[in-house]
C-alpha cells in the first residue's frame, strides 16, 4: 500500500538552482510546500555557507526560503558530533558553514589536542592546516568529513572538494574519515529528526542516482529524481536501484504536492 507523502526533503544543487539561477518550478515548489503547511528541507552537501549566506544566496535568484528551511552537510556533522559526544572540541579545516554550525553546537575549536578533526568544504586550504590536521589525526584525534565530493563547480571548471582533500590526509596517515554528507543516508536521517518527520510519509528530491536517490532509498524514503542536473535519462538504468519516479524538473512536482498529501487515489 502506498502511503502519502506529507513531508519532502530536496536537494538544492540542478534541482532548485544551478549556478545562481532558479531552475523552472523552483519557487513554486517551495510555495506550495508552504502553503500546504509540509515540513520541508532543503539539503546541501556543500558545507562553505551558512543557512543565512544560502537562504540570502536562493533569495536573489528568486527563492524565497526561511533559514530553518535549509540543512546543509555542516549542520548534519555538527548534530553527528554532538549526538557522538556533547561538548566535544575539534579542529576544523572549512569556512564559516561548518565553524559556525560546530560553535552553535556547544564544540570548542582547538588545535590542542581536540576529540575531532573536522575536514569541510573551503576555497583556503592551507599547507600549514593541512599538516597540523595530519598530525592530530596521527595522534589520535577522529576523523571527519561533511562531504565525500571529490570536486565541485564553477563557471571555469572542476575545483577539489572535501573528498580530495581527505584523500590527502588519508594519504598521510593510512586513517579513513567518516562522512556525514549523502550519500550517507545519516544526512537525511538527521534532517528528518530536524522537522520531526517519518520516512514512510517523506519524500527525497534529487538530480543524483549516486547521492540523493540511493541516500533517499536507504533511509526508507520515497524518490523523485529530476534530469535538470547531473543525470542523462540514459544513465537512470546503469544503476541497480531505482527512484519512484523519474521526472523532467520539479515544476512537473508542483501541482503534486497536494495529491501526494491525500494519499493514494
Ligand atoms: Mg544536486
């Protein structure tokens, strides 16, 4: 039996935006996940912003979102850390995004002895806080990781990710971070802690097979993956899993919503 889906989670990345402008449907699917009052998130393994710099960032390209509305890879590792060890201390490599998230958390950032070693997303790396990494891991400190994407984009190319930057310090110390970002359906399990809501009546919206729909999958969600980002229809079939449904853009969700909340017909 098919349940409805009254709570959504969606990536936000070649399905709501892509490089700064909104994708077709985008704001009109936030609207009528408000209107219909559903507990919703938007997710992001990019762990650089705050939910203030992204929800300013979605507001100029015409998405209009409440902070509490976004959950990003860095406030999914700092609840790992705080559910992991309340009060803990970490040195962080990453920008704003995941140091703010660690500080609102109730974590000490040290680089004397800390419980975690805590690798996010940056533009900065620095030989200087790479090596101190390396030795605190080496010295016993844990190892984490928000996200495991190995590159990320911009408008002239690839640019390493926290994946490739872990790969280093793996490189260095023979340690394996743990990553808390997708595909690690911990990240959306967190999230639906954060708006209280079920698998069996959530749904996952993504523009990939390998991230969002098989975090989505293992987390017991249904799926919804949309071809305005990374993934070719063609390429739906490579994977040995599949999503619920298979659409063109999230503007083909818009008219959904309200019928998916009803319950099966
Ligand atoms: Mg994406």
């Amino acid at each position: 039996m098919t349940r409805p889906i009254t709570s959504w989670l969606s990536d936000m990345d070649g399905v709501l935006v892509h490089e700064g402008v909104a994708l077709p449907g985008a704001p009109e699917f936030v609207r009528a996940l408000r209107d219909g009052d559903h507990p919703f998130l938007v997710l992001t393994n990019n762990s650089i912003f705050t939910p203030r710099d992204l929800r300013a960032r979605l507001a100029g390209s015409g998405i209009d979102l409440a902070e509490e509305s976004l959950w990003t890879s860095a406030l999914a590792t700092a609840q790992f850390l705080v559910d992991q060890m309340p009060g803990g201390s970490a040195y962080v490599i990453g920008e704003a995004g995941l140091t703010t998230a660690l500080y609102e958390a109730g974590y000490t950032l040290t680089s004397a002895d800390p419980d975690f070693v805590v690798l996010g997303e940056t533009r900065t790396y620095s030989f200087e806080a790479i090596t101190r990494a390396i030795r605190l891991v080496q010295g016993g400190a844990r190892f984490i990781a928000t996200n495991p994407d190995v590159t990320g984009p911009s408008q002239e190319g690839d640019l390493p990710a926290t994946g490739a930057v872990a790969a280093m310090i793996t490189a260095a110390t023979g340690r394996q971070p743990y990553f808390v970002g997708k595909p690690n359906p911990m990240m959306i399990r967190s999230a639906l802690n954060r708006i209280d809501a079920h698998s069996e009546t959530t749904a996952m919206v993504g523009d990939r097979m390998d991230t969002d729909v098989v975090a989505g999958i293992e987390a017991g969600l249904r799926t919804f993956l949309v071809l305005t980002g990374s993934t070719r229809p063609e390429d739906v079939q490579r994977y040995p899993f599949r999503p619920t449904q298979v659409l063109d853009s999230i503007a083909d969700l818009v008219d959904r919503v309200p019928e998916w909340a009803a319950g099966p017909a």
